[in-house]
C-alpha cells in the first residue's frame, strides 16, 4: 500500500465519529473517536480545562497545566483528543505549544487533513458552516478554485478557518482528484492541495493584502524544484518590498499587528506549508509560527510565518522527480498545489 494510501486510510479513521455538524471556534462540535494508542505527544503553552467532549459547555473531566505533557489521539480543526494521566477528552488546540509525532514512518505530522480533491465552481456557491445550512461563511464565484478533503452527503467538506465548511458539491463545473501515489503519479493531477481564506473587504490595507498574495504566488508558479533541490521562501519569493511589487498592508508580529510592505505573504507561506505537509517526500528544514496564537486563517498549529532570518518557510524536494507549484486567487479562497513536473520543465 502507498504512502499516500495509508494516510488517506488513517484520516478516515480519525474522521468515524464526525456528524455533518460545523465546527466554530467557540461552538459545540459533535464527539470524535482515534485509535486506541495515541499517535502523538505533546506539550501545553497554557493551562487547560479537559472535557467530555469537543464543546466548551460540557462536563469539565480535568485540568492540565501548561508546561504539561500529554498524549494525543486525533483532532479536528479547533479540538484535540488527548490524555493526561488517568484523564482523557477533549483540549482547545490553541492551548498547545507543540506536538511531536511518535511514528513518523505509519503517522502524518500533527495538524495535516488530506485533501482528496479540487473543485472548480461553475456558479455563485456560499460556503455553509452544515451540509445544506448554518451560517453562510463566504461566497465563491464561477471559477474560484477550492480543496475538498472529501464529501459529505454531497456536499464537499474543506476547513475554513478554524471549522469546518462545505460546499454544495452540484455547483462545482469540474471535479479533479488527488494523486494517490506521488512515484508512480502523472503530471496532470495534484499530489496535494489545500485551501485557506482570506478577507475580501477594499479598506486600503486589506486591498494591498489581497494584491501581495498574488504577487506571492505569481512567482511560486515560476519555481520548479528537482530533487535534492529546496525551496527558501524568503529567498525566492522576497524580498518582500516594493520594488519587488509588494505593497503596505497589515503584517503579524509576534501576536499582534503592523503595516509593512509584503503583509499577506505568511498566509501564501502557511497554505503551501500546508500542502507540503501532506506528502512524505517533502521535508521541511524551517518553519515557525506566528507566535503562540498563530494566524486566525488556519487551524492553530499549522502556520508558516516568513519575512526574517528567524521567520522562513524551508523544504527540500526528496522525490526522485521535479515538482512544481500551481495557486488561485478569488473571492477570498487562497488555493495551492503541488504537482509532478516534467523532468524537462525549466530545464
């Protein structure tokens, strides 16, 4: 069995137990099941009530402090299945300063969902926080491009934010699935893809934001990275200033805000992070956070902040083919993937 395979399987099996219930940052969610070994383990920033289930109003079963160490077993986008000593249930992620994965070999990193296909819409289509209702999130256009980790009674389910999202599948013009298999894969099919979202107000700092993670991805679509070969996002697609076409707009810094040229650029950083996450044969050499918060555009745990020595998203290509960089910019879905390069591409 594939590489890819085995982590599809193990998101299925980490997903039993999700109804069709949306999941906010501070709402209930419906009670999600791992495996009976924990597959990671971890350790809080903060100090952290343990619950019954994934909802802040349930029976409270624990307390772990910060400094702690816990063993987890599955998550979704807001919530962790850990245990801490005699005690398991359910932590908020954003209590959590880093999690190790215990069989790198059998276990994706912590924080990765699989994306199975990418959708393309035909026709104004909201993203809805249930399958078929809730709250209407945001609304995408003919030809916005989305990642779908799979579906859900028709309905394509993707993460937005920090919950889950769905779109109604009928919609979509054109449907493209994943690669299984990176080696043996062609060159017309993503080997992975994710999508996160962005603000589409036309205040002057959000109208820079929103021109920056084009310029961002304008120039990832140039790069082809053959094997042993790496790419330095500070590098490669910086230096962020306005020669290089970048403008003002607002930057996070160390868990607060700021106005610099190239403000954007972490969360065009934090999809591809997202996106190498998903195949094994793309190693990541640097990568931090936006500090204990993270960004508020994905999931905590799995940003990628660039722009400094200290703040740089890294990988190394260590498949035995070239790879290459696809994006889309719309209507506030920021979409990135990963393909198989022709070996004579950029050549």
């Amino acid at each position: 069995m594939t590489c890819k395979k085995i982590l599809c399987l193990f998101f299925a099996l980490c997903m039993v137990g999700l109804s069709a219930l949306a999941l906010g940052e501070e709402s209930a969610s419906p009670a999600f099941t791992g495996p009976d070994e924990p597959l990671w383990r971890g350790k809080m920033a903060y100090t952290c009530r343990i619950y019954a289930s994934p909802d802040e109003n349930a029976e409270v079963t624990g307390r772990i402090l910060s400094g702690e160490f816990f063993k987890m077993y599955a998550f979704d986008p807001s919530w962790a299945l850990i245990s801490y000593g005699s005690d398991k249930g359910y932590i908020r992620r954003s209590c959590i300063e880093y999690v190790n994965t215990i069989n790198k070999t059998t276990t994706p990193p912590y924080g990765v969902d699989v994306y199975a296909f990418t959708g393309i819409v035909g026709e104004d289509t909201p993203v809805l926080s249930e399958p078929g209702g809730g709250e209407e999130l945001i609304v995408l256009h003919e030809n916005a491009v989305v990642a779908l980790i799979g579906f859900e009674n028709g309905w394509g389910k993707l993460i937005f934010k920090r919950q889950y999202g769905y779109v109604d599948s009928r919609k979509l013009k054109e449907l493209i699935s994943t690669e299984a298999a990176a080696e043996t894969a062609s060159t017309a099919g993503p080997l992975s893809a994710f999508v996160s979202f962005y603000k589409i107000t036309t205040d002057e700092a959000n109208l820079g934001r929103m021109r920056n993670l084009e310029v961002a991805c304008e120039k990832l679509e140039t790069l082809r990275i053959g094997p042993g070969e790496a790419l330095n996002f500070n590098t490669q697609i910086g230096p962020f200033n306005e020669k290089n076409g970048y403008q003002k707009a607002i930057v996070l810094v160390d868990g607060g805000t700021g106005i610099n040229y190239g403000g954007g650029t972490c969360q065009v950083s934090s999809t591809l992070y997202n996106a190498v996450l998903q195949l094994p044969g793309l190693t990541v050499t640097q990568r931090r956070a936006h500090g204990p918060s993270g960004a508020s555009y994905l999931p905590h745990g799995v940003d990628a902040a660039v722009g400094s020595d200290s703040l740089n998203f890294r990988f190394r290509n260590d498949y035995s083919f070239p790879v290459r960089i696809e994006t889309h910019v719309q209507d506030g879905a920021l979409y990135i993937a990963i393909y198989k390069a022709e070996a004579s591409d950029g050549a």
